[in-house]
C-alpha cells in the first residue's frame, strides 16, 4: 500500500519532525506495537513492527521518506489485515497532524 502526504515544510525540518515522531508514536502505542524497528538512510526510513489487533499479531512493515514537499509511506500488511488498510492512513494522517503541525497540510 502506498500513501503520499504532502507538507510545506523543508526536506530538512520535515524529517526532524517525523525523526521525532517515529520513537513518539512507539512509546504511546507500546500496548499496541511489539518489536519496532526504525532505521534510518538518508531520508529514508526502514520499519518494521508486530502489531496486536483483535485478529492477533500482524506484522506490518515499509518505508517512509521524506521528500521536498510530500512524505512517502510504502507499506506492507498480511492479506487478513488489508480491510484495516484505510484504519491505517487515517491513523497516520492524525497522528502527522498532531505532531508535525507546522508541516501537515492534509
């Protein structure tokens, strides 16, 4: 799945922003999320999480990068997850908006 999410930010201050986000979001959610990994290439990053859902541990996993004025979410969710597809934008459109205001534009 693959998600673009415009910003009027720079490249620079965009990145921070989601660099700081990323440890955030895993903290609040660590009843939800097992076993985050993030690394970072550039302004790529890697991810890959256990999530607890009712239908039990999914793993879900991509990339987010930042580009001069959008963010690139490319993501990866088993086939008995995929109903929850429009669940996960809506997640991370909120929790972008909350974190980056001075970024967001969606």
């Amino acid at each position: 799945m693959a998600l673009d999410l415009p910003h009027r930010c720079s490249q620079e201050k965009a990145q921070q922003c989601i660099k700081a986000w990323l440890p955030a979001l895993q903290q609040e959610q660590a009843r939800r999320i097992q076993g985050a990994s993030i690394t970072w290439q550039d302004t790529t990053a890697k991810f890959e999480f256990g999530l607890r859902t009712p239908l039990g541990r999914i793993l879900a996993s991509g990339t987010l990068r930042v580009e001069a004025s959008k963010f690139c979410l490319e993501y990866e969710l088993p086939w008995r997850a995929v109903p929850f597809g429009g669940a996960v934008k809506s997640v991370i459109c909120d929790a972008l908006t909350a974190k980056c205001k001075d970024c967001s534009t969606f």
